[in-house]
C-alpha cells in the first residue's frame, strides 16, 4: 500500500525511529499505526539484545523535588554523543517525571511504571537503542522524603544530589547551599552516627598500624587512632564538613545560624563522572 509522508511523519513522532524504518513499518502493517509501532518495538528489542554486553558509561543525570518528596534518575547510554542528544535528555527527564508522580519504591518499579502513552519506562527505553544503536539502561533511581527537600544537578548532566531536611520551608539558598556542598564534597554520611561500623573498624585499623609502624607506643595507639578517625568524620561526614563558600563553619554551624533546629535527615548523590 502507499504510505504518505504525513504517516510517516506521525510514525516518527510516536516512536522517534528513522524515515525509512517508519515507512518500512507502515507498509508491513498495511498503514495500521499500532501494528506498525510492535514491529518498531520488536526491531529495537533486538538491537538492544545485541548491545546488551556493551558497556554503558556515559548518560544524563537529573534531579527534582516536589514537596516533600525528592529524586534523581541517571539514565545510562555508551556515548558521550548520545548522552548529549536532546531526545535522550527529553526522556530522562520523563523519566523523572514519572517517579515523582508515582514514587516507585524500587528501580525495577520504575521501569515496570507506565508512560503517558501507556508504554512502560523499560519500553521507551528499549525504544531508544533501537534509534540511536546504543545500549542503554536505567542505571540509577534514588529518592529521599524530608519536611523540605531540594535537589541539584551539576552542569553537564553527570552529576546530581537531593537532600532532605527534618524542618519545612528550609530558605531556598540555604538548602541549596547544602545541596552543592554534597556534590563537590562526597559525603559518605550526614554525621559519624551513620558511618557503617565496618568503616570506622577499617579506619582504626589502619591509623593503628601507621602508628605502629612510626614506632609509637602501643599504650598509644587507640587514642592516635580515635583522633585520626575524628579528622576522618570532619571530611567525610556532610554536618561535620567545612562550608565549601565559607571555611569557619561546618555545614552544621550553618544550619544553625538559619534554625537552632535545623539539621539535614538525608542525602543522595549520583555521579557518571570518575572520581
């Protein structure tokens, strides 16, 4: 049968595919546009088994809050191309959309959520390796609730944090503030209470045994290696950190000056950047 380009026009615009595979479906679907959008759907599905040992490194990563609800999603490609398309981003950013509205609890509930058209998240995806001929997968999901929540995405899309907060109507500046400083300073928890024990065994450990080797008394030891673990907590645990704008404060003696009270509950940060 003929296909008219206003058809394949349509065609392209439901399922982001070429011309020719557009046309190709159309004329094998005899111009029923759902038949033809399973042979798409079926054509990409194949391409994206043949990628799925290929190694998906690069990506775009976003994040958003609504209330007290926050999320960043990072979906994954092999190009830094790609990652940079406008498509790409554009369904990134409808994949975060759908985990606010839904606040799946699970990646895998993310990817099982459907999409305005109906369609799951994992489709669409698979949709797209069928255009670009990249593998690409969902690699992360992470979320967080709080009184206030606020989220930052690094320029470039590779790198984003949310934070939450145990009190509402946290100033804008100031959470973002907050925000950022998770971002450039990785954080491996909000205080040293939320350091896994293994960590801080590890820690000891190793001051004691540079201690040892620096010949130092072993009557010593615990207490050099207390104080190294504190140092460690001051670097690494986000209300301990000093204050990236400003070094007199930790991140906790900034809350402070804004509320007594305030402090942050929790924190997520996604990175593709090698760090």
């Amino acid at each position: 049968m003929a296909v008219t380009m206003a058809d394949i026009s349509k065609l392209r615009k439901m399922s982001g595919a070429g011309v020719m595979d557009c046309k190709n479906a159309l004329q094998e679907a005899e111009g029923d546009f759902d038949k033809a959008m399973e042979i798409i759907r079926k054509k990409c599905q194949a391409v994206a088994a043949k990628r799925s040992d290929r190694e998906a490194s690069e990506g775009c990563v976003l994040a958003t809050q609504a209330g007290e609800f926050a999320a960043i999603v990072a979906l994954k490609c092999e190009t830094d191309f790609v990652a940079k398309n406008e498509q790409f981003v554009a369904l990134t950013k409808d994949i975060l959309d759908i985990a606010v509205a839904n606040k799946p609890a699970t990646l895998a509930d993310l990817l099982a959520a459907p999409m305005s058209d109906g369609c799951p998240v994992e489709n669409h995806i698979t949709d797209r390796v069928g255009v670009t001929g990249e593998k690409m997968e969902l690699g992360f999901y992470e979320f967080l609730t709080g009184a206030t929540t606020v989220s930052y995405i690094h320029p470039g899309n590779k790198l984003a944090t949310i934070v939450a907060f145990n009190q509402p109507d946290v100033d804008p500046q100031v959470a973002r503030d907050v925000a950022m400083q998770v971002a450039a300073m990785n954080p491996v928890a909000v205080n040293p209470n939320e350091v896994p024990q293994n960590v801080i065994d590890q820690k000891m450990e190793i001051a004691r045994d540079k201690a040892r080797q620096a010949g130092k008394p072993e009557n010593l030891l615990d207490r050099i290696a207390e104080g190294a673990l504190q140092k460690y907590y001051k670097e690494n645990t986000l209300l301990q950190q000093e204050f990236v704008k400003d070094s007199k404060l930790t991140i906790a003696q900034y809350l402070q000056q804004q509320n007594k009270e305030l402090t942050v509950t929790a924190f997520k940060r996604v990175t593709l950047n090698v760090e």
